[in-house]
C-alpha cells in the first residue's frame, strides 16, 4: 500500500522534471521527417529540405545563439544610453567540433565576476547553472531580447555531458572559468584570476546524444544550425561580424539574407521596406502557390509565424485588395493573395510571449508590441505590380468564369422569365438563322416597332427593349458583368455562353436563338451612345460575333423628313440634309425632326419595315477592334484625347450604304456623342457655363424672370424654349444648383434660392422638392451678364429654333468665380472658385496697363477655414478646417473643409465613438468618448471629448503639409490643384489651361474684342435712330407745310414720291411704313419740336459713346459691377447668418440694382 502511493505521488527535482518532460522545456526529443530550411553549402543558398532531426536538440543550439544575439542589443542599447564602462559586441563566433561540442564567444562586456550578496553564488554560476535566475525577470522594463524565463542556457547544460564558461569582467579585472558535467549534477569549482584583456564571454556544451538517441551531429542537422548562423547574422547590426566554424558569414543584412532564399532581385523581383529600428519586411512571390514565411522576434526564429505575421500580412492583404479594387475594379479574396506570398519579417517586440518554450509561434497581442508598424500604400502598390495583382484577379476571374456558367443561354424554342421580351415565333427553331432581334431604347420604342411589324413579320422578328444604356463592360469584372440582369437576359435571349467563339455564321446558326442583332434605337446623340455600347458589349465578351459581316447591324430609320406638297424626302442624317437645304428655298418645306422614335406613327413604322432599311457592320480587321476599344476602355484616355482633336462638326457617317465599317461608325457617328458628352460636361472658359446652365440663363433671361416661378414649371419653360433634350431630374437639379449659396457652392448665385435649395449639412443633397421652391433672376446677374451683349452674341440653332449662344461673355470670367468640375469622353475638368473681387482687381488692372498680380488662392463665400498653397509652383493648395481646443480632452471644430459637409462629418464623429477592434478581435477604447451638435444649416458647430490622453497624442503627431493627427483622423484637411482645368474656349476647342492667369488672360482677349462688337453695333443702332428721327420730322414738317399730300394717292404713287424726295429706305422698308403708318395725331408741330430734341440728345449720346474707349466701357461696368457685388455679399452674409432681410429704403442707384436675397 505504502509503495502504491509512493509510485502514485511523486515529487521530482526541478532538473529531473526537464529530463522526464523535454517537451515542456525544449520540445520533442523524437526524431522527426521535417521540411524546413537548412544551409546548402554547394549552392550557398538557403533552401527548403525533407530532413531528420530533434526538435529539443535545434532548441538547445537556439538557446545559446539567441543569448548571443541578446547580449549585443544590451550592450548596444546601453553605448546608446552611454552607461559606463560598457562596450560593444563586435563579433560572435560559432564552431561546431566533430564530436558535436558546440561553441560559442561573443565580445561585449562579460559577465559580472562577483558572489551574489544575498546566495553567496558566483553570479556566472548562478545564471548558467541554477535554475530560474535571469537578468529579464523585470516585467515593468520593456526589453526587446529573447530570454524570458530564466531556464535559458541552464536547460541546455541540464541537457549536454559536458559544459564550460569564460568570461572577462573588464570593470574587475577578473576572468572566470568553470565547468559543468553530467547534466549539470557536478557544478565544478570556478577558477578566477586577474586578467587585463577585453572582455568577452565564451560557452561550450556538448549535447547528451546517448539522451537524445544520437550518436552525433548529421550532415543535415550541422546545416539547419548553420542557417541558425546566418539567422543570427542577419537580425544583428550589419556592423557584428559573425563566423561559422572559422569562416566569415558574408551575410551582412536582413535584404542579403533574403537572397539566400530567393536569389538576388534580378532573378526574383521583392519589395522591401524598414519601419523605424524596430521593423523589417520584405514581400516576393512565392514559387509553388503557397504562402510562405520566414520571421523572427527578437532574434528567436517563429517557424510557425505568429501575431506579428498576422499583423504585417494582414495590412497587406487588406491594402491590396483595396488597391486591386480600384484599379482594376475586380473584388479580390485576401486568401487568392496570400497563397502567392512568401513573406519575411524582422522584428523587435517588447516583452514578446510565446506558446511555449520551444518559441516557436509568438501570441503576444499587437497592442503589447510597444511598437506601430504601418506598412506603406507605396509598398503594396510595388507588391501589386510584382504580378501578384494580375494573378490575384487571374484567380478570381477563373471563379467568377465558372459561376458565369450560370447565366447562360442555349438555342431554345422558348426562353423563360423575361416579361419584356417579345420573342420572334421561330427563335430557337430550325428557322432561328432567319430571324431577326431588335434591341431598343425603352417600351415606347418597343411599342412602336410592334405596331410596324406584319403577321409575317412577327415569326423572324423579336423585340427587346432596354433599360436605357448597356453596362460599358469593357474593363469591368466578370462578377459585375454577370450581376447585370439586362446582359444575362440578353444571353438567354440570343443563346450566348460566356467565353465560346462562334467562327462563323454556320456556329450562329447552329448555337444561337437568332440569326442577327438589330439595333434600333433614337437618332440622336445618345442613339449613337446606345448603339456603340452594344457594339462593344459583343466585341468584349463574344468578338469572333463582330467578325461575322452583318450578324450586327442596325435599322435606319430617317431623323429629318422635309415635304413639299406631295413631295416628301428623308434624310438620315443631319449632314446630307445639311448639304441639300443649300440647294433649296427651304421657306417653302415643312421640316420635321425624327430625332425619337416615339417621334413616328405606327404608319411611319409600317413604312420602314415595309422597305428594312438595314444596315449591317462589317469588320475590317484588327483597326475595327482596336477602335471600338479606345473609345470604351477606361484607361486609353489620351488615346480618346487626341481622336477627339481630330473632330469635324461636318463630318457624317454615310448610311444610304447597306454595310458600314465599325470604324466609320465610331469615327463618323459615335464621334459626335462624344464631342457633345464633353460639351455638356465641360464648361467654357468665357461664360464658365456648361450646355444646360447655358440653356437655363437663355430661357431666364428671354422670360424676363424678375418675378418668381416655381422650379419644376421653369424648368418646362426651358425645355420648350432652348431644345433641351435631356432628362428632368437633371434639369431640375441644375436650376437649383444655379440658386444654391451654402459655403462650397457659389460664390455669385445667377438665381435666386426662394425656398428650401439645399444647405452644407449635406452639400446640397437636402433641397426640397422642385414642385415647392421658387426661383427667379438674380438682380446681379445682369451686371455680370449686360443685357447691351445680347445682340452681339451668336445664337444656336435647334431644330429650327433660335436658342442659346454658343457662349455668354460675362463681364468677369464666371469659371473662375464659381469654379467646375465634370467629366467628359476623354476629358475631366476641376477649377476652383476664386475671389471676385480679385478678379475684378486683375481685370482692371490690366485695362489700365498696372502690372498685375499673377498669384490667386481659391476662395469660396463664407469659408472661415483658411487656403493656403502648398508648392512655389502654385498648383496645389492645402483647405484646412477650424478647430480649438477648449478644455484639457475637449475641442470644437467651427469650420470643415470645403466639400466636407456637416452630415457627413457626424458620421466620421459616430464611427469614432465606436470601440476600435484590434487584429486579435479584442475592444480597445474608442477615440472619441462623446460630442454635441450645435450646427445649423448654415454654420458648424461640434464639440468634441476625446478618451483621456488621446488629445494630446494625436496633437502631438505630425502628418503631411504641417498638419497634425487630430486633423488627418477628423478629417479637417484637404487638397486640391489646379492641374486638371480643360474648358472649351471661345473657338469651341478644349484647352488645358495651367494657371489661373492664363485663363483670365485668354478670356481678356475675346471679352474686349466683343465689346468692340458691342460698340460698333449701338453706333449703328443710334446712327439708325438718327435717321429715323430727322426723316421722321421732316415729313411731318413737309405734311403741315402741305408739301406732301397722300390723300387719295395709291401705294405706288406715295412710294414713288417718297423715293423722289430721297427719303431714306430703313431695315428694307421699300414702302416706307414707318412713315406713312404714323397715326394723324402725331402730325403736329409740337411733335416736330419733340422729335428734333431727341435728335439732339442722340447725337450727344452717339458722340459720348463714340469718344468712350472699348477699355473705358469695361472699366465703367466693372466699377458698377464691384458696388453691386459688396452690396449683394453684405445681403448673403446676413441670411447665412440667419438674420431677417428687410427691404431697407435704397438710394436711386441701389434701387436700380435691387440685390435683396429673400
């Protein structure tokens, strides 16, 4: 019974318990098949191989080599700290005997040679050969070295026959040697002697092989511990020289180390990136499609990775798919990147854990590293460009490949779930060769074409209508492509399988539902939109179909008819009928525009089936599909730049012809889309307006619109009056835009916001509905706009209706005033606003020959932030909000950044109130504890408390342009630059313009030569007047005197006489009505006397205007337009402010211009 409890409970010697237990301590004594990295001294490279070793035997060499290592960052860090006495190590030196007796000499200061005051222990004997004692016991000192527990090399000595320290205590003079047997059982006595060398430490063990089973050292097992060497080589100062039995490791780095394992960066291409003194990474493709790591805390090697690898490769996976997503717009899985990484990583941790003493993987949490390590976008961007984005995307494209599977069609009698298609009755049937589809824009469209189709028809014809424009698929991912429901439909419609290539008509006939694609669609320029958007649909995803002449075509239906009593003529496009109006008093035709289909009647559509005018495409080779690409494909920009450059207004594609060229059609029809997709989305530099605000000031000032109508019944007012085209939502929207004056949207409003049009809480966003706001003419606007332009301007014609000029001229260049921003085929416009009172200064200047300031910062009403530039170049500029800080964790922030609007700030506010969740899932607190909002609609206010201490943190902290943390986390800056401002100038021609003054310049030029115009046209209009009122009273004058007399006379007899007494013929009044239609009453002298005084005055005015110069006619309208503008800010500061607006008494010049906002 006694022994029975013996054997059950036992107590063991700590040193007895390591022997029992030798995965506790240093792992597994078990030999082991293992692929790991080992040195190749044939090919001096680091390489993976399928080797036997003991795991516990590896441990107990890294023991003593990381003691190495942690001894030279002590004694660096305390040169650094320049304690006494201390010296650096400079070298550590490895060998390994025959017999397997490992040795290992470091310099650096040795180990104090002194008895403990309290043990009575040599300190050398107690370290090495006591069990838990250690220099790193201290949990409060942040130490960055391998030994934590206090078992260390004493494990190793437990664990070897035989074992030896010498060291040098230089500060005592003294050396030390002793000697260890017998797994440590005989501690022999140390022998210490005064010694006046440098001081070094040496260490010598020979494992217990009859213990671990060996009989010695194997070749392979001598070449993982030699790649220990190199390890150790490379995660010490480049300036530590480290030998190998004898010989010098030319390893002098952790970049030379990776050559090791990967070659050089010729042969195998890497991004590398230091992070301060504590961090080392570097990223290459891995060969074998498996994610690979190699890295090291503290100089221990972490085989098995841990939260520092989780940490560094999270940031890129997470980084790269954010990159691979914006540029290649292709939603990547992190773990399609991964498994191409081989990833190495150096790093020093504070205090670092482990999941047991063989240190294998590290878990201490990244909150506890003591250090930040933020890899770089400039990083993942090279690593991108390595290949792994295109393989990342190849991967991801094979998955969304196979899932396109899905929504293919097959040649079928009937196609199911799709409500809107009328199918031909023979689609899918044998007969599928002869019919036709038809995609059109809309259910009208399709409406119509059905009402044209006969009984006949309907077996070879289906129709299809479209949502408005096709998906531009060209560049987007397969998943998007297959996301879309009109594609998928249109697959299942026509047959299509995702990738296959019909060769030839006989593969349509035999795999497809229909034998041609018809597209029919309006007239107009979106027409043309439409039609190339499908073209380019079946040229991305199915080109051989392109290749097949007339698979694709459309129908030519006519947009102009011209008739003349029973003569009727169509004309199928503008430029044929263009050409033929010249020939003919079109007076005499009746012209009608067919740029809609819903334009004709179900007998007009009847009639174009009757004749299927059809025109087919032809492929010319590769030309035909490299241009249908340049014009879709997102990143050949510069290519559509200069395409564009080459336009020609009168140049028309030819569609008589039953074929036509994809080229032609992109070159001659498509073209004129895209010339007038840049048209309506970049202003122009005189007026700073684009297409639709053009439309709107021509049908608010031909409305006369001093009194306020409601949105919605102006914008119909603009459509009937100026031939706009377009939707009315986005008429709607742009006459509110016009009128809005929150801070970052106008600076000079042309309408009036009479209602709610929308504050900076949520830029604009918030504007009430266009059935309940009002608007109106701003009085301001013909200041800038002078009425006297109006007839010097050249005027549009639309349909035969007289709209809009080509542009206003205002007198400031308005561009500048309330800045743009769109984007166009090819071309993207950004300028800023500036200050009109600048403007107006740089203007006046140059009018009187000043020397003028060239230099301009952005400025926008309202602002209190503060822009200032960033560059000598003046291209860019730094926008900063407000903020001050009022209390010890407490800001407020008065001003955001232009176009940082308040709702969306809040948002930023509640995201940061949120716990932050680091990589290990854990909360940590939030940055901001709580806020108030105090805004309005017109002004931010936000008070902010931030978690103790973060205040000062993030002020402390210095970001990009000398702005600190707490502005880059609120977001309280932006930038922005002037060098993307492409406007269309006074001959129609898009421009970049690099600077500020070169467009005002430019502007200067044509806005002076129109008030040249200007000028000669009132001379001309006065010297009319002139005539006008001298014949006038001289035949009054001529009638009292009974000179002339018309009674009973005929019209001819009254024309001959006026003729014969030479009075004048005025605007071709041959019959001289503008006399002889003068009622009788105004036959009398007083008349006469009336008539000869504004004779008088007319005179004295055309001579004040002809002494007036072009220059003094400016300057006299910009000094007006100066009082105008401060009296009409003064107003708008009063209403941001929230103050009530009363009409106040104005003097005789103010109430002539009225600048009241309401």
């Amino acid at each position: 019974m006694t022994d029975n409890l013996a054997n059950k409970y036992q107590q063991k010697t700590d040193k007895q318990h390591i022997l029992d237990n030798p995965d506790t301590y240093i792992g597994s004594i078990e030999e082991i098949d293992a692929n790991v990295w080992i040195y190749n001294d044939d090919d001096n490279k680091i390489v993976e191989q399928n080797i036997k070793y003991i795991p516990g035997l590896f441990k107990l060499f890294d023991e003593g080599i990381v003691n190495c290592r942690d001894h030279a960052i002590r004694m660096n860090n305390a040169v650094k700290n320049n304690v006494k006495d201390a010296i650096p190590v400079t070298y550590i030196d490895v060998s390994i005997d025959t017999d397997g007796t490992i040795t290992m000499i470091n310099d650096g200061n040795g180990i104090d040679i002194a008895q403990h005051p309290e043990h009575k222990i040599w300190i050398p004997e107690m370290i090495f050969g006591h069990l838990r004692t250690s220099t790193n016991y201290d949990k409060t000192e942040k130490k960055i070295v391998g030994g934590k527990n206090g078992f260390g090399f004493k494990l190793v000595l437990i664990w070897s026959t035989y074992g030896y320290i010498e060291t040098v205590d230089h500060t005592r003079g003294l050396k030390y040697k002793q000697e260890f047997k017998n797994n440590l059982d005989e501690i022999c006595k140390p022998s210490i002697t005064a010694c006046k060398t440098k001081p070094y430490t040496k260490i010598v063990f020979k494992p217990d092989f009859q213990r671990l089973g060996l009989t010695g050292l194997s070749k392979d097992v001598m070449a993982l511990l030699k790649k220990r060497v190199y390890d150790i080589s490379a995660v010490t100062d480049k300036s530590l020289k480290v030998k190998y039995n004898s010989m010098q490791v030319t390893t002098k780095n952790f970049q030379q180390y990776i050559d090791l394992y990967i070659g050089d960066k010729t042969a195998s291409p890497r991004v590398y990136e230091e992070n301060g003194e504590r961090w080392e990474y570097c990223a290459a493709l891995t060969p074998n499609n498996e994610f690979v790591q190699v890295s090291f805390v503290n100089g221990i090697y972490t085989s098995k990775g841990g939260k520092h690898v989780e940490y560094i490769l999270n940031q890129i996976l997470r980084k790269l798919v954010e990159y691979i997503e914006k540029k290649k717009k292709v939603k990547v899985n992190p773990n399609s990147i991964k498994e191409q990484i081989i990833l190495f990583i150096r790093s020093d941790i504070e205090n670092p854990a482990f999941d047991s003493q063989t240190k294998d993987y590290m878990n201490t949490p990244s909150s506890k590293f003591g250090s930040k390590c933020d890899v770089s976008d400039k990083f993942v961007e090279k690593l991108a460009k390595l290949g792994i984005m295109d393989a990342a995307c190849a991967i991801t494209e094979l998955k969304e490949n196979k899932a396109a599977k899905k929504t293919d069609g097959n040649k079928s009698k009937n196609v199911r779930g799709i409500p809107k298609l009328t199918d031909a009755n023979w689609a899918g049937t044998e007969k599928s060769k002869d019919c036709i589809i038809i995609f059109c824009e809309g259910d009208s469209a399709k409406a119509g074409i059905l009402s044209g189709l006969s009984s006949s028809d309907r077996n070879i014809i289906g129709v299809y209508p479209m949502k408005g424009k096709i998906l531009n698929v060209r560049g987007e991912t397969t998943k998007k492509i297959n996301e879309n429901k009109e594609i998928s439909e249109i697959k299942k419609i026509l047959g299509l399988e995702s990738g296959k290539a019909y060769e030839n008509i006989d593969a349509v006939n035999k795999s497809l539902r229909y034998g041609k694609v018809l597209f029919m669609t309006d007239q107009d320029l979106d027409g043309s939109h439409i039609k190339g958007l499908g073209i380019n649909l079946f040229q991305s995803e199915w080109p051989s179909l392109t290749e097949i002449p007339g698979f694709i075509g459309f129908m030519n239906t006519p947009i102009l008819k011209a008739k003349k009593g029973s003569t009727e003529l169509q004309f199928y496009n503008e430029g044929e009928y263009n050409e033929w109006k010249e020939t003919v008093d079109i007076k005499n035709w009746h012209v009608k525009y067919y740029k809609g289909l819903g334009t004709s009647t179900g007998k007009e559509f009847r009639e174009y089936f009757e004749s299927k005018k059809i025109v087919g495409f032809e492929h010319t080779g590769e030309n035909s599909s490299s241009i249908i690409d340049m014009v879709f494909n997102k990143k050949r920009a510069d290519d559509r730049k200069v395409w564009l450059g080459n336009y020609q207004r009168d140049l028309f594609l030819n569609t008589n012809s039953t074929v036509v060229s994809y080229d032609s059609f992109i070159n001659k029809e498509f073209i004129h889309f895209s010339k007038y997709d840049c048209e309506r989305s970049i202003p122009n530099l005189m007026d700073g307006l684009k297409i639709s605000l053009r439309k709107i000031l021509y049908s608010a000032f031909k409305k006369n619109l001093t009194t306020e109508i409601k949105v919605a019944q102006f914008s119909g007012y603009v459509s009937e009056h100026s031939g706009y085209h377009h939707g009315e939502a986005s008429l709607n929207a742009a006459i509110v835009g016009m009128a809005q004056i929150f801070v970052g949207s106008n600076n000079i409003n042309l309408l009036m916001p009479n209602g709610q049009f929308g504050t900076r809480l949520q830029g604009g966003k918030d504007s009430a509905s266009e059935r309940y706001i009002f608007t109106m003419l701003n009085k301001i606007t013909r200041c800038i706009f002078p009425v006297n332009d109006d007839n010097v301007l050249e005027y549009l014609n639309d349909d035969g209706l007289i709209v809009e000029p080509v542009f206003y001229a205002p007198i400031i260049p308005m561009i500048l005033v309330n800045g743009s921003k769109g984007i166009g085929t090819g071309f993207s416009t950004d300028v800023m606003c500036y200050n009109p009172l600048d403007i107006i200064k740089y203007l006046k200047d140059k009018l009187n020959g000043n020397p003028v300031t060239k230099e301009f910062i952005p400025y926008y009403d309202g602002f209190k932030g503060t822009i200032s530039k960033i560059d000598e170049t003046n291209t860019r500029v730094l926008i900063k909000g407000v903020y001050e800080k009022v209390a010890t964790d407490k800001i407020r922030v008065t001003e955001l950044p232009i176009g940082t609007w308040t709702e969306d700030f809040k948002e930023l506010l509640e995201k940061l109130i949120e716990p932050e969740v680091n990589k290990d899932g854990k909360k940590a607190p939030a940055v901001v504890k709580d806020y108030d909002d105090m805004s309005k609609d017109t002004n931010v206010d936000f008070t902010i408390t931030f978690t103790k201490g973060k205040l000062d943190e993030l002020e402390a902290s210095k970001c990009d342009y000398g702005c600190n943390g707490l502005e880059k986390l609120l977001k309280l800056y932006t930038t922005n630059t002037n060098t993307n401002m492409h406007l269309f100038n006074a001959a129609e021609k898009l421009h970049k313009y690099d600077n500020v003054s070169d467009i005002i310049d430019e502007y200067y030029v044509t806005r002076l030569n129109i008030y040249g115009k200007r000028k000669d046209f009132m001379i001309n209009a006065i010297q009319k007047d002139l005539l006008l009122l001298s014949n006038k009273a001289r035949y009054i004058t001529e009638i009292l005197e009974d000179t002339i007399d018309l009674r009973k006379k005929k019209k001819d007899e009254v024309v001959n006489m006026l003729t014969d007494k030479k009075y004048d013929v005025i605007d071709n009044d041959g019959d001289y009505k503008y006399l002889t239609k003068m009622p009788m009453d105004s036959v009398t002298e007083e008349n006469v006397a009336r008539l000869y005084k504004e004779h008088g005055n007319k005179e004295h005015e055309l001579k004040k205007l002809m002494d007036t110069t072009i220059n003094d006619m400016w300057l006299g309208e910009l000094d007006k337009l100066r009082e105008c503008y401060l009296e009409y800010k003064e107003e708008r500061e009063r209403l941001n402010n929230g103050e009530v607006t009363t009409k106040k008494q104005p003097t005789k010049k103010a109430k002539k211009m009225n600048l009241i906002i309401v």
